[in-house]
C-alpha cells in the first residue's frame, strides 16, 4: 500500500513521563478511489470518437442544353459504370452496342482491374496533340491556391487525357455505392468523371441482367 | 508435536503505480474527447480515401438518413443573427405565422427536418423536447422541392460571406435522395460540395498511394 515512512520507530527512546503521541495510520484505503477512476475511463472510452470526420470535394458541371457547351468524350476512352442493386456494378466501354454485347457484370471488389486495365488501354491508345501541351504545362506547375503541388512528371500528365469515366447510379443504387465509387475515381488517380442519369436503354439492361 | 509456523503474509498490494496509470489513461480520454454535437438524426456515413478536414467555417448542411428524409442546418460560427433572418425571411415570404418565440426557437435548434406545414408544430416545442418529434423530413424531388428555397434562403443571408456547403448521408440511403439534394444545389447555382465522409485507408499497390507517398518525400 502507499505508505510514508514514519520515522524511526522506537530508536530514540523518550524520557519518562513523556506520553507516546498516538501513531495514526497513513495508509488510506485506495479501492473506492480506483473504481471510480476505472468506472471513469469506461465512460470516456465508450463515449470517445477518435476517427474525426473528413469531407471529400465534389464538383459537379452546370446542367447545359446547349449542345456545344457540353463536353464531348472521346469514344475511345469512355467507360460507363452502371451502379444497381445490392452493390452490383455494371460497365461497357465506348458506346453500349445494339446487341449488348459489351454490356457487362462487376462487383465493387473487381472494378477497379477494370478501370486500371482501361486507363491502361487509353494510355497505350495516345496521340500527342496541341490540347496536351497545356495539360503538361498545368501539371508541371501545379495550382498552389488549391493545394495541388506541381507534378514531377508531368509529362506524362497528358497521357490519360481521353480517358473519361461516366458514372450512372440506378435508383436502386445506395449513397455508399456512390461515395465508393467517386473513391475508385480518386484512388486510380481518374481526372474526368461525370456523374449522369441513367438511359432508358441502360435501365431496361439492368432490369433484364437483374432478371436472370 | 511442535507445529510448524506458517508466516502469515500480508496480502495487501501496493496500489500505487496501479491507481498511477488508471488516471494517466483517464487523463488521455478526457483529454482525446470530442462529444458528438447532438444531432436528431442517426447517420452513418461512408468512407473514402480523402484526408481533408472539415473546415471549420459558416456553412449550410444536408443530412440525410437511410430512410431518405433530410434534414438541413444552418451552422453561423457565432452570428445568430443571420439564422433568425432566414426564419424571419421565410415567415413572411411564406405565411408561416410564427411567433417571435417560435422564432428564437429556431435559432436553437440544430436542424431542420420538416416541411414548412410541419414547421409551426416543430418551433412550438422546446429544443429538448423536439427529439420527441418524428421529423418526416424536407420535401425533395427531381425539381429540388422545398430543400430548393432552404437553399436559396440561407444563401441570401450569408451574402458576401464565405459559405461551406456539405452533405451528410447514410451509407444505406439510396441515390435519388443524394440526386434530389445535389439537384436542389444545382438549382441555386452550388456545383461545390463537401461530402461528409469518414477516413479509410489508402489500398496499397494504387495509383494514388504512389502519388501519396511522393508528396510525402
């Protein structure tokens, strides 16, 4: 127990007729003291949050009827994703063909060989042209009032450029499926991205796969 | 037969050190915690790689929970004056007949998660109790509902000030309740979020934990 030391004990002895003072214990009982300290930590560490909140930057294009301002996507380097239900992403590159033959079944786990194997092709793809020149000047000296810090390798900032990731949540598709694949987007290092509605076409594929 | 003595030992322990380290580590929580600001809904939001913080700044939130109700609030650093304006604003523009009362309500309360016909109900009841209230949530459509003119509103009366505009969702909260609300930003001319998200760590072997671990050097 915690104790401080007393003194002597009985090394010097005292005269006679000299009353002994009455030695009081110092030891306090310490377990009412340690409950409450643990009960304590308990409750803080129950209550405690420790992973503070983050956000994550989304910008989204102005809604434009007018057809020249719209971007255009190469055809080349499109890759639309389709989120349905029950996490199941569904993707063809370019355009959707008539037959649907390149109207395929991914999952979260799979998708992102996908972009990666796609970003590849679109690599492999590239012409330089006058439109990379700046891309490469942009990157080499970064944007510091936006916190982007100039790219060591800049040149081969441009090499992606074509390649354009369309993103068409279905109505089935929850708000952590969007987050994660706006994440996929951030951690494949994809520039473009748009996020779009679904066409009638892409519904009624969905509806069909989710069929059988 | 002599008996053989057994010394008696004391089984008092020295507590010391141990009392010692239970306050050191309740000192560490005391000091680690951050109460969660009570909020009136239960929202569990996704994760992603991003590593910025929340700017602690004026700003206009959106929370949705899994259900798809959604709520709005109105975060001034310390001016309440500009969130008794907006209610003030909106009182007349829509014939919500509130009292002064109702009124300095508002602006205690931390979000709002009704429609304007449900407003009146809502402000007549005392902070504390108005988690007694099922709130159905602000109206939100394709065209952006009521959420639309929350928006508009609270924009006016920010004007000129910096202005942070986040949104807050519930993992299992379908998409067109984000679309309704991104729609009813949209309107107003906002094309910039800040999505409300917890950290999650970066896969290894990606493209962005190289870019990560080159800006590290």
């Amino acid at each position: 127990m915690a104790s401080i030391d007393e003194g002597g004990g009985d090394s010097h002895k005292k005269g006679p007729g000299v009353k002994k003072a009455k030695k009081l214990s110092t030891r306090v009982d310490m377990t009412p003291m340690v409950d409450l300290g643990f009960l304590l930590i308990t409750f803080f560490i129950f209550t405690t949050t420790m992973s503070s909140p983050t956000t994550m930057d989304l910008f989204m294009p102005k809604d434009t009827d007018k057809d020249e301002e719209q971007n255009k996507a190469k055809e080349s380097g499109a890759l639309t994703l389709l989120l349905g239900k029950n996490d199941v992403i569904y993707y063809y590159e370019g355009q959707l063909k008539e037959d649907a033959s390149n109207f395929l079944t991914s999952s979260f786990g799979k998708i992102r060989q996908v972009i990666i194997d796609k970003k590849k092709a679109v690599i492999a793809a590239h012409v330089h042209d006058e439109g990379c020149k700046k891309i490469q000047e942009k990157a080499r000296l970064g944007d510091p009032t936006r916190g982007i810090k100039p790219d060591p390798n800049w040149q081969k900032a441009c090499l992606d450029k074509d390649l354009v990731v369309v993103i068409k949540p279905d109505d089935e598709a929850t708000y952590k499926n969007t987050i994660d694949i706006l994440d996929e987007m951030a951690i494949n290092d994809v520039k473009r991205y748009a996020m779009v509605d679904l066409f009638p076409v892409e519904k009624e594929l969905i509806k069909k796969t989710e069929g059988n | 037969m002599p008996s053989v003595k057994i010394p008696k030992k004391s089984t008092a322990v020295d507590m010391t050190p141990f009392v010692d380290v239970a306050f050191l580590i309740l000192t560490f929580f005391i000091m680690a915690t951050k109460f969660k600001p009570a909020e009136p809904v239960e929202v569990t939001t996704p994760n992603s790689v991003s590593t910025k913080d929340i700017p602690e700044s004026d700003a206009l939130q959106v929370t949705f929970d899994k259900e798809g109700r959604v709520f709005f609030h109105i975060k001034p650093e310390k001016d309440i004056s500009i969130k008794l304006n907006v209610i003030k604003n909106l009182n007349t523009t829509r014939n919500l007949g509130l009292t002064d009362a109702e009124m300095m309500n508002f602006v205690k309360t931390e979000a709002i998660g009704v429609p304007y016909s449900g407003l009146k109900q809502l402000l007549s009841l005392p902070v504390e109790n108005q988690g007694s209230l099922r709130q159905p949530g602000i109206p939100v459509d394709s065209t952006g509902g009521e959420l639309l003119f929350w928006i508009r509103d609270a924009t006016s009366a920010f004007a000129g000030k910096s202005l942070k505009y986040y949104i807050k969702g519930d993992n299992n909260a379908k998409y067109p309740t984000f679309k309704g609300v991104l729609n009813a930003f949209k309107k107003n001319d906002i094309l910039k979020f800040n999505l409300i998200t917890m950290l999650e760590d970066v896969p290894s072997g990606t493209e962005l934990s190289a870019i990560r671990g080159r800006d590290k050097k």
